[in-house]
C-alpha cells in the first residue's frame, strides 16, 4: 500500500494535458511536441522528490475554434519505468485584442513498475487556459481540476483528486517551431505519510514542430 502512494503521489502531476496554449493548431497541419519533464511530491520540509520522463504529443485541429489531442510519456530506465497514454480536447471559447480562453478535457492511463512492483492509474482532468498574445509569443496562464484513481495487486486503490495551476510560455521561434517551457503545481488532499494533503509539481519544456 505505502508503494502504491509513493508511485501515485510521484506520478500525480506527470502528464494531464500540459505544455498548455490557447492557440489552435492551423487547419490542415499537425503541431507535434517534444518534451522532458521531471513531475513528483514535494514533502512538508520543502524537499521534492522528482520523477523524469519524456513527453510526446500530436494536436490537430477539427474546427477552426477546437483541436484534438494525443499524449504520451515515457521513462524506460531499469529502476523505474513508467509509461502513459492521454486524450484530450481543447476549445477557443473567447478572443478580444491580444487577451484568449480556452477549455479543455482530458481522460488517460499511466503505468509504472519498480522492483517487479506494477501499479496502473487513470485520471480525468479539466483545465481552463488563459492567454496573452505578446507579439507572435504567447504568456499562458491556467487552472485545472482533476481525478486520478491508482490500482496495484494485493492493495487497496489510491484516490488523488486535485487542483492546480501552471504557468508556461510560447516562444514562437519561427512560422513552424517553437519553444514551450511551463511550471505548474497542484494540491491533493491524499495523505503523504507527514500531513494529511500533499502538494504536485510539474516541470518541463517542449519543443513544438507544425506541419
């Protein structure tokens, strides 16, 4: 059970639809992402315990307002290997001047296996985006609620609802590539061993290719 919380806490703030813009991918061209991230629990005392991964991601455009999107990490080392796979949906629902909004959903599947030990979980997650055009750049800004549900053999499930923010911002390098690094955290009233809540982070930067 103890190893079930460690992985979910760990894991908890990984992959729910970040690397967050309100832009839409431009109709007939597909934006890929390429990221690493490093996500995890940071303890009462201030210290983090971080989990690295890779990032992949592919957002295409089915309405010049809404775009679909596919998500997956990885990290295939011996002592820990984690691996997830996410859908999501992101619509424009505001636009005036340089100031956007955008909202999403989000449903995906993460599994992780240490010293024989597989734990799997699934989440849902709701961000709301913000977003301030600076030039061809973007200043984004959002909050998202969630739910994620861990299983593992011999235990009991996990349940880690949360709430978070994260802020990012979008270098457009050039018409086709650009730079998103993005910072967020979430709180969860899941205990973690010192208190009764415990409090995610995420970081990370994607390189972002349209095609």
């Amino acid at each position: 059970m103890r190893a079930l919380v460690v992985i979910a806490l760990l894991a908890g703030c990984g992959s729910y639809s970040t690397y967050r813009t309100t832009r839409i991918a431009k109709p007939g061209q597909t934006e890929w992402l390429f990221g690493a991230q490093a996500a995890g629990a940071i303890a009462v005392d201030g210290a983090v315990a971080p989990m690295p991964e890779f990032a992949l991601a592919a957002r295409r455009a089915v309405h010049d307002k809404v775009e679909l999107q596919a998500n997956a990490t990885t990290l295939p080392i011996r002592q820990l290997r984690t691996g997830s796979l996410e859908l999501a949906g992101k619509a424009r629902v505001f636009a005036h001047g340089r100031w956007s909004v955008a909202v999403g959903a989000a449903a995906g599947y993460r599994i992780a296996e240490s010293g024989g030990a597989i734990v799997e979980g699934v989440h849902v997650a709701l961000p709301v985006i913000g977003g301030v055009d600076l030039g061809r750049h973007q200043l984004v800004w959002s909050i998202v609620g969630g739910y994620q549900r861990w299983y593992s053999s011999g235990a009991r499930p996990v349940e880690v609802p949360f709430l978070g923010d994260s802020i990012g911002f979008l270098w457009q390098i050039s018409s086709r590539w650009a730079l998103l690094p993005e910072a967020g955290t979430a709180w969860t009233t899941t205990k973690n061993f010192m208190t009764d809540e415990t409090r995610l982070f995420h970081l990370g930067i994607a390189v972002v290719y349209s095609r």
